[in-house]
C-alpha cells in the first residue's frame, strides 16, 4: 500500500485506489499519514477536525472514523489493524519510509544537497529533477485542511521551493542561464515579492546578454515591495543591481569545472531490525537465557540458533526485537529481519526469503539467482567472514527455516514461532509464558500512567488476572482504560466482566483486539483429529487437569491422551503448569485460549456441517 501527498492525497493499493471518499476520513488519514509511525493524540486528530469549536461527542466521531478507516484499508486476509493501530492516548499509522511519497522526495532532496556541495552539479540536477517530478500539484490539493494540515502542506510546499532553488543553483553552474529565463520569469509572477526568486532571474538575464530587462526586474520588484510594504529591496539585491551597472566581471558564467572524479562509497551494513516497544516489560530472566545461549558458542565452529516459542499474543516479536536491539554491537555487519508469515493463510517460501535478505545485504534483483540452493549458497558465501544476526519472525517449519541459516560461525539467528520446530539442528528452544501479575502490573502502569495505577493497585490486579497475564490483551485493556478516562480502573472492570457473556471472543476484534484471528490460525495448523481434542479438552470443568482425565475427556487410554496433550502444548495451546499438584504433570488453557475453544464449541454445536464432527 502506497500514499501520495505532493498533489492530491490518494491511498494506492496495487493499481487500486483506495482514497476515503468521504471528506473527515480524508483529513483524518492525511495528518496520521503525515506524522506516520508516530502516536498522533486523540485532541490533535479533534483540533484537526473541528478547530476550536468540537462537538460534545468529538472522542466518539473520531472512534468512528478511525474504525471505518481501518474497514476501508482492510486486505483479504489482513485486517486494516495492522496498518491503523490504537495506542495509549491517540493512533498510530505503521507504514515503512518507502510507502509515502514525500519520505522518497525528501531522501532525494537530501542526495542533491550533498553532491551539490560535493562539487558535481550534473548528477545534482538529475537527482533534484527527480525529487521535484514527483510533485503532482498543491501539496494535500483535494483535502480541505485544518490548522494542523495548513501547517504540514506549508512545509511541504517551502521543502519543495528549496529543491527547486538548488536545481536552479545546479543550472547555473552548468551554465544554462539561457533554458532558466523561462521557468524563472514563471516563478517570479507567482511569487512577485521573493527576492532570491528575482536575484536569480536577474543573473540568468545578465548572463544571456539581457542586462536591460534585469535591471527591468529589479525595478518592477522595488516598485512592489515600497507599494505593498513600504520597504526597499535587501542588502543583496542592491548588490546584485550596482554589480550589474558597473558592469562587475564576477556576475559572467563560470567556468565549466571538469566533472569530479566518482568515488564508490562501500555498501551500508543491513540495520533491518523494526524499532523496539517504548512499553517492553519485564522478560528478564528470558532475555538473559536467549542472550546467553547467542554467545555461549564463541570459539566453536556451530552457529548459534535460538528458537523463541510461545502462543499467539504472549510477545515472542517484542521480546526478540527488544533482544536484538540490546545485542546489536556484538554484530557489527549488520542485523537482518525477514517477516516470514508462518500464522498466515501463505508464509513465504524459502526461496521468497531468501530473495528478502539477498535484497538486504545490497544484491541487485537482476543479480539474485533464480533456484532456491543457488541463492543459499550466495548468502552462506557473503556471511562466512561477518559478523550478522538474523531474526527471522512467525516461522511456520523447519523446512523453511533451515535453507535461510547464514555460513559464517560469528553470525546468530534469533527465531520466532508459535510451534516447535522439530528437526532443526543444532537450535535451542526457550519457552516465553506469560507475565506474572508483578510484570503484568508494571506493563499496565507503563500504557496507562502511574498515577492511575497507584491509586487502585487491587483493580490493577484483578486487570491482570483478566488478561491472564498476556501482555497483548494487557494492552488492550490498557487502551480501553485510556478510552475511558478519567472512569476508574475498577468502574471499566466491572462493565468488562458484565459484557464478558455478551461479547464473543470474535467481537472483540473489531474493536482492536486481534487475538481470535491468531488464534484461529493455529487453530487450523492443526490437523483434524488434534482439533477435535483440542475442543473437548476446552470443556473439561478444571482450571489444571491430569492426562487421566484428559483421557476420560477424549475417550481414549492415559498413553494416547498424554501424547495428544503434549501436542498441543507444542502447539502453544496447551501448557504444563508449573504449579505443584497431586497426581503428577498437570495441564492447562490459558483463559483466553479457553474463551477461543468454547466459542468455536459453541459453533460447532449450531453448525450441522460439523456437528458430527464434534459427537453432538
């Protein structure tokens, strides 16, 4: 998904357009686009809205737009969510740099400003040329703008006069005075009082022999700064004119300078890792473990392979991205991340990550082999004598995994997954469980404010054992609260708990929570036999419970259901519980797991196509 602001606001999907029609929504996407990858408060999306003079249901018109926004940008199988987030206080639009057209113009400005000063006018014309080609018209031209966005399409529009006033200086120091008369006499017209504007339409007119009309200019230019302003033209300007009539040999064309010689400056080493949670909490004891097993290798010839494995919202992403921002000195030539999609309907191939890091590492596209060995072989090759850590986020197997393992013995690669991954040599496995209340708590009073939490640390308890210590729907009730200040914690609570019946799991999404949907994924990794454990085993009455009775559950012998069991556990559905209890290992459903079996038991119950499925 692409988005345009240098000219008409528009939101680019593949070639289709996905633009909000509806004028608010326009105003409301355009600032967060702008201020994108950061959190935009709630009052400042209002005061963009409605200025001074809001509405008395302004918060709730603004939950209104931002959920039709989210509907609106919504892929097949890939929620609006992920683009527009809820964050304490306001939202957030995650986008990467490449996505926003004046971050590419921007980029390009900078690139011409130093070979400009670099000596090399050529190639600073060319880059420049380009920046100012991406321009379509007025910055924001078909959004009707509040102060907040008057403000950003101004800079924009002052960003794009700078570009072209060093284009112009580029111009001149090719000598192509005379192609600059045209386009400067333009500029000047629009802009009938910017003096550096006219200073340079004079020099261009000197420099083609046509000293009278910029005299001429100058004239006409005094002629309206002393009627509209009352003042005279600065310091320069009257410089530039006596130069002129003294007929000053500095004004002629330079020289043409002889082009400076290129000098290749070495590729940057990758520094892909996304950027770490301001909230992390806690994960100590986990973050030493992984850290330790990283560097515990040294001087061996093995490469050091970590899998971090957890169910689907516990912060396997967070913890490793926290983890590889604390480490990245030891890894000098670079750090890689590869997003390969493992709860997704489609992960990626191996072959596609591959492409991914060979992209990364600086290899050319027309460069990148076509066969999958191939493209193993040439980064196994490029990492033997670097030093680089690769994080590879949401594998799906070990099939994918291993082809994209680097060469070099000073390399670490830093996994994610929801399942084991069986049959991958050499890696070691750490379990992440969920926050204690302790942590759970601290997360909490980092999303809401340690004022609020102090004052009711029960209730701040009784939301952590509510979210059952996982930190994703920690933050989500984090943000309810915040939603709903200045109500206490324990007065959000307990209209939590009463519409606990009334509000499915599957709801919950909608408003923010995208739990059911990761859930649901690993739901369906699992083959058929293993699902339909899985939900009898949600309706065993025991907060822990026993392989035995997990056999009386499933219908079967101790043996089976204990390899059953183990399944899912390797699934990251299930968990051994650490608490001590007669009878031997026990199990248990974290509550939001359970919630999930339940209500996909509770289909199951209305669906003839799976009632027999289920034995009902």
């Amino acid at each position: 998904m692409r988005f345009q602001v240098l000219g008409n606001f528009e939101v680019l999907d593949d070639s289709r357009v996905r633009t909000p029609s509806a004028p608010k929504l326009r105003r409301t996407l355009a600032l967060l686009i702008l201020r994108h990858n950061e959190v935009v408060p709630t009052k400042d999306l209002i005061d963009e809205l409605w200025g001074s003079s809001p509405p008395d249901k302004a918060i709730r018109a603004v939950h209104t737009y931002i959920y039709e926004l989210r509907r609106s940008l919504a892929r097949p199988g890939c929620g609006g969510e992920l683009l527009l987030q809820t964050r304490p206080g306001g939202y957030t639009v995650r986008a990467p740099e490449s996505a926003i057209d004046f971050n590419s113009f921007r980029a390009l400005v900078e690139e011409g400003r130093e070979v400009l000063a670099a000596g090399d006018p050529g190639h600073a014309r060319e880059v420049l040329n380009r920046a100012l080609g991406m321009w379509q018209g007025s910055a924001l031209a078909n959004v009707d703008r509040g102060e907040l966005l008057e403000a950003h399409a101004t800079e924009l529009e002052e960003r794009r006069l700078r570009a072209l006033e060093m284009r112009v200086e580029a111009d001149f120091q090719l000598g192509r005075h005379h192609e600059l008369n045209g386009e400067l006499k333009a500029l000047a017209a629009a802009r009938p009082l910017h003096e550096g504007i006219h200073a340079k339409l004079m020099l261009a007119l000197h420099r083609s022999g046509r000293r009278g009309e910029a005299l001429k200019v100058f004239h006409d230019l005094r002629r309206h700064l002393v009627d509209e302003l009352g003042l005279e033209p600065g310091p320069e300007l009257q410089r530039l004119q006596r130069s002129m009539l003294a007929g000053d040999p500095s004004l002629d064309p330079p020289a043409a300078p002889p082009p400076p010689p290129r000098r290749v400056q070495p590729p940057a080493p990758p520094a892909q890792l996304p950027r770490d949670t301001v909230d992390f909490t806690g994960r100590q004891t986990v973050l030493d473990e992984i850290a330790g097993l990283l560097a515990a290798y040294g001087d061996t010839t093995g490469l050091p392979v970590v899998s971090l494995v957890g169910m689907p919202g516990v912060g396997k992403t967070a913890t490793a991205i926290h983890l590889a921002h604390a480490v990245r000195a030891r890894y000098p030539d670079g750090q890689l991340y590869v997003p390969l999609g493992g709860s997704q309907p489609n992960p990626a191939t191996a072959a596609e990550a591959m492409e991914h890091i060979l992209r990364g590492i600086g290899v050319a596209p027309r460069d990148i082999p076509t066969t999958l060995g191939r493209r193993t072989a040439l980064f196994r090759t490029w990492s033997s004598d670097r030093r680089v850590l690769l994080v590879l986020d949401d594998a799906d197997s070990p099939q994918q995994v291993e082809p994209l393992l680097p060469g070099g013995t000073g390399c670490a690669v830093l996994i994610t997954a929801r399942s084991l991954l069986y049959g991958l040599r050499g890696a070691r496995t750490v379990a992440l469980g969920c926050l204690s209340t302790a942590e759970g708590g601290q997360l909490l009073t980092r999303l809401i404010g340690r004022e609020w939490t102090d004052a009711e640390p029960e209730a701040v308890a009784d939301v952590v054992r509510l979210a059952d210590g996982l930190p994703l729907a920690i933050t989500f009730l984090g943000e309810r609260l915040m939603a709903l200040r200045p109500v206490s914690i324990s007065c959000v609570l307990a209209k939590i708990r009463s519409a606990k019946g009334q509000h499915r799991l599957s709801e919950l999404s909608a408003l923010g929570l995208d739990l059911y949907d990761r859930l649901d994924s690993c739901f369906r990794k699992l083959d058929e036999d293993a699902q339909e454990c899985f939900l009898r085993l949600a309706l065993i009455r025991h907060r822990l419970f026993t392989a035995g009775q997990g056999a009386r559950a499933l219908g079967t012998d101790t043996t089976t259901a204990d390899v059953v069991l183990m399944r899912l556990v390797d699934a990251s559905l299930l968990e051994v519980s650490e608490e001590r209890a007669a009878g031997g290992r026990h199990y248990r459903f974290r509550e939001p797991v359970r919630t999930y079996a339940l209500e996909k038991v509770a289909v199951a119950r209305t669906a003839p196509s799976v009632r027999h499925f289920m034995g009902f």
